[in-house]
C-alpha cells in the first residue's frame, strides 16, 4: 500500500507542477518494458491478466509467480509489453485499484530470467484472426476503402502524443465502439444490395428456349382447334 501511495503522490506533483512527460520520475524506467503486478488474486490465471493489461498496451511476455509444489498462484506477476510507454499507462492507471476484493499494487521493475528458464516461456503469442473461407473471398473479389471511423481509429491509436492522457484508453475503448457500429451497418447495406440483385435475376431468368417451346406448344394447340387464338384461348 506504501508503494501505491508514494506512486500517486508523485503523480500529483508532477500533475500540479505541469511537468513534461520526458522530464517525469517514469523516465527513470525507460530501459525496462515490464512491470511488477502485486496483490493479484489467486484465481486469476496469466489470460485474465493478459486481458486486464492488455488496455493500456501489447502484451509480450507473463510470469505469474506460482508453488512450485501445488503450482497455485502466489498473487503476484511480471508483465513486459511490446511499447515500453505502455508501462506507464498500467502503473498510472491500475495502482491501487480494486480487483476482486484485494488492491493492485503496479509499479515498474527491471525483471530478468531465471538462469536454465525456458525462453519461450511465458511468451505471448499475438492475436491473429483466422479468417472464414467466405470471408477471403469476398475479401478478395472486393476490397473495400477503409471507413471514416477506422480512418479516426488508427489516428488516434499512431498518435503517441496523448499516450500519458489516462483517459486515452477510455475514447479508444468510445472509438472502437463506433468502428464496429458503421461496420455493422455497412454489412446490412450490402446485405439488403446483394439481396436485390437475387430477386432480379430470378425475374430475368426466361431464355430464348423457354420462348421458342412456349410458341410451338401455341401452335400445337391451334392445330387441334381452329377456333383458339395466337394466346391458346377461344376467339
């Protein structure tokens, strides 16, 4: 609790003096992309962690510290990210809060491996989206232009400036929101666009086959009575 007051503290003096971010007590840090997760409860595993951190920046590598005997979580973890500015973000903005009862306590460690541990060990693999057959079809038979709010999305998200703004992942949480919205409208535009073009191919769909077997099923029926008309129907 000691360390997640004199965070804030710092924090507050650095907020009430307008002090630049390279000039902050975070550049102390700024050879270290991990950060040390205290106070974490003991049900959570390293994917929940990863999914709570992952907010403020890319997740590289966990090691949530556990009984070697019993292999239970000890309640606390190292977490590197991929941008070392993230770190500042979670140590900001996930000290002291409460998580399931019990206060984090996040602060910036210089963490190195264990001598005979595994390099590959607690790496994250990123995030890929495996994509529908259907989807890379039409994907490939029409790419379309990005739209307006995914224009906005990546803006805000290559823009570092605001990076010590811990509302920003807040209004990027707003804009992702938007970018699905206009995506979801766009499917049904195209949905309902796709489905008019069915209906008129359906109602075009008689060829000069069907005409000419129409016209001398006509004529059969005139040869067997006079008095029928070209329509087939009495005169």
């Amino acid at each position: 609790m000691n360390t997640v007051r004199s965070i804030q503290a710092l924090n507050a003096r650095e907020l009430e003096a307008g002090t630049a971010p390279e000039a902050s007590w975070h550049r102390d840090f700024a050879d270290t992309a991990y950060i040390f997760i205290g106070g974490l409860p003991f049900d959570l595993s390293e994917g929940d962690i990863i999914t709570i951190f992952s907010q403020y920046g890319e997740p590289t590598h966990i090691h949530l510290a556990r009984d070697k005997e019993t292999g239970k979580s000890k309640g606390f973890a190292f977490l590197k990210y991929e941008d070392q500015r993230s770190t500042d973000l979670a140590v900001d903005n996930m000290g002291g809060a409460q998580l399931m009862g019990r206060t984090l306590r996040v602060d910036h460690t210089r963490y190195k491996k264990k001598e005979g541990q595994d390099e590959d060990e607690g790496k994250i693999e990123k995030f890929v989206v495996t994509k529908s057959e259907d989807e890379a079809s039409a994907e490939s038979e029409e790419e379309r232009p990005m739209l307006k709010e995914e224009i906005e999305l990546a803006k805000m998200i290559n823009n570092h400036e605001d990076d010590e703004d811990p509302m920003k992942a807040y209004r990027l949480d707003r804009k992702r929101e938007e970018v699905q919205a206009a995506l979801q409208e766009l499917t049904t535009k195209n949905d309902s666009r796709n489905g008019h073009r069915h209906k008129h191919h359906h109602r075009t769909n008689e060829g000069p086959g069907e005409k000419a077997m129409e016209s001398q099923k006509t004529r059969e029926i005139k040869d067997v009575d006079p008095s029928l008309g070209a329509t087939g129907r009495p005169m």
